[in-house]
C-alpha cells in the first residue's frame, strides 16, 4: 500500500488551491488518511471489489456494521 505522505499533502493543497496546511498539520492529516486507507484494506480484504457495487450505499452500511 503507498504511503500518504505530509509532502503529497502539501503539493496537493498547493494544486488545488485555497489555505495550504502548515507542515505540521499536513504530517497529521497524512497520519490520519493512512490510518484510515488501512483500516478500509483491512475491512475490505476478503470482499471482490472489482468494480464498484450497484448499490454502493448499501453496501459500505453493510461494511459499516461489522
């Protein structure tokens, strides 16, 4: 899995335009986005989710709910 890092956050918000986070902050929203994107693959790992469901609602409730 690649890594979420503070200067991809940066250049981003850069790219994107508006308030750039302070270095600090983008090292704890990178922190944070990692976290979470393990958590999916983690929750995700056993489930054939080769395309997007046709009720993808539903489906992230039913994911939600274990």
């Amino acid at each position: 899995m690649a890594q979420i890092t503070k200067e991809l956050i940066l250049a981003q918000a850069r790219e994107f335009g508006g308030a750039v986070p302070t270095p600090e902050r983008a090292e704890e929203l990178a922190a944070t986005l990692n976290v979470l994107i393990g958590a999916l693959d983690e929750a995700s790992e056993g489930l054939p989710l080769e395309a997007e469901p046709s009720n993808m609602a539903r489906a992230l409730e039913e994911l939600a709910g274990d």
